[in-house]
C-alpha cells in the first residue's frame, strides 16, 4: 500500500516536471540564467538536469500535500502498532471498530 502511495505522488510529479521543463526551457536559454547577478556556470544539459530535479521535486511536494488531505480520519488515527504489542495506558488499547 505504501508502495502504492509513493507511485501515486511520483508518477504525476514526474509527468508534471517534464511538461514544466519544457515549457519553460521553450521560451528560455539556460545560459541566459543568472544566480545572484552571476551567469550560471554550467552545460545545458546540466542545467536541463538539475532544474527537471527541482520542477520534480516540487510537484512531488504536492502531490504528496494532495495525497495527505486526501487519507480518512480511520487512515490517520489507526495505531501503527499490532494489538497485543500496544503499551500499558494506550487510549487505543481497546481496538475500537
């Protein structure tokens, strides 16, 4: 299931940054890109790598935002340890439901 989860955050991102990247580097030359009022020192490719990682990333944050808000109050509160394996005093010591 946690699996599943992952491909479900990965998977778009992943779709999402390549459309990002080119979008972007369509109307942009990477060596016309400048880091705190210096021209970036480094291939296209590199530059191409390196911000399709970023865009990745970042809509991985949001996917991973979406899938967060999209879990049941019972996928959030449901103890991660077996039954007989829970501590003295747990609250949820009982197994409700």
């Amino acid at each position: 299931m946690k699996l599943q989860k992952l491909m479900w955050v990965a998977w778009p991102a992943f779709l999402v940054a390549g459309v990002l990247e080119m979008l972007v580097f369509a109307m942009v030359d990477p060596h016309d890109l400048h880091w705190f009022g210096q021209p970036v020192e480094m291939s296209r490719q590199g530059i191409y790598t390196i911000a399709f990682f970023v865009f990745w990333g970042i809509t991985m944050l949001s996917s991973a935002l979406t899938t967060l808000l999209a879990m049941s109050p019972f996928e959030l509160n449901q103890c991660p340890l077996p039954q007989d394996e829970r501590p003295e005093g747990c609250p949820k010591q009982e197994g409700c439901c």
